[in-house]
C-alpha cells in the first residue's frame, strides 16, 4: 500500500473537508448570510493569489518548492520579505476563509489546528533544513523575518 501523500496541500485538502463535514453535521451554530460568504470569499481569493506569488519566486530562483527537498537557493524576495511562510500563510487564509464561507461554528477550531499541524509536519524541518543548506545567512534570515506574520 502506498503511503498517505505528506505534502500540505492534501492537508489542506484534508482539513477543508473535515470543516465541511463538520459545518454540515455537527454546525453548532449558523450564520450564512452575504457578509459570511463575501468575507470567505475574499480570504481564499487572497490566500490563493499569496501563493501564486511566492511559487513565482520558487520559478525565479529555480529551486524546489517540495517541502521535503533540499532547497538550493535561498528567497528572501516578494512575500519572502515579510514573511518564511507565504505560502503555508496563505494555506491558512484559505482555510480560514473557507470556515468563514461555511457559515458555521462547528469547525471554528480547525484553523488553528491546521497552523499547529504545518508547523509540526513542515515548517520545523524546513527551518533547520534552510540552516544546513545556507549556514549564517539562513540563520540571519530565520532571525530578521517572522515565521508567519
């Protein structure tokens, strides 16, 4: 049996799912309505166009975007500048964006969990991983910029 896809976007994928299901069996309490929706809306679209932006630099430096891969150069540019983690940012906004279209208080905490569990899974090794390829500049470059905001 093949094993389970270690990458965010099937934990993405994952967690939007569960608030679903969530949001439709277990809802709690509902507030679907234009501003719910609007604002959820507006979360993902910048989640999304986060993303897109920073996987350009990934093309531009011509390094891998695989969380599990050595990188071999090291972004500080575009999104880089404000943030290590424009990317699992906006993997964040569009979960959060998401709950906030469901309308639903039943998966208000998934969010927070998917930030905990990309943390865990990605953003620990990729730091350290950052450190062994790039030495002091990316030890310079993990103390002169937030990990998410």
């Amino acid at each position: 049996m093949k094993r389970f896809p270690d990458l965010p976007p099937v934990w993405l994928a994952a967690f939007m799912v569960a608030a679903w299901l969530l949001a439709r069996e277990l809802p709690l309490v509902m507030a679907f309505g234009p501003v719910f929706r609007g604002a959820g809306l507006v979360m993902v679209l910048g989640g999304v166009a986060l993303i897109g932006w920073s996987a350009l630099w990934f093309w531009r430096k011509k390094t891998t975007i695989e969380p599990h891969h050595a990188p071999t150069n090291l972004i500080v540019e575009g999104p880089y500048r404000f943030s290590r983690n424009p990317i699992y940012l906006g993997m964040a906004a569009i979960m959060t964006g998401w709950v906030v279209w469901l309308g639903a208080l039943g998966p208000i905490l998934l969010p927070v969990a998917f930030v905990a569990i990309i943390n865990r899974r990605f953003i620990r090794a990729e730091e350290a991983s950052l450190i062994a390829a790039f030495g002091d500049e990316g030890r310079r470059y993990l103390q002169s910029t937030r990990r998410w905001l």
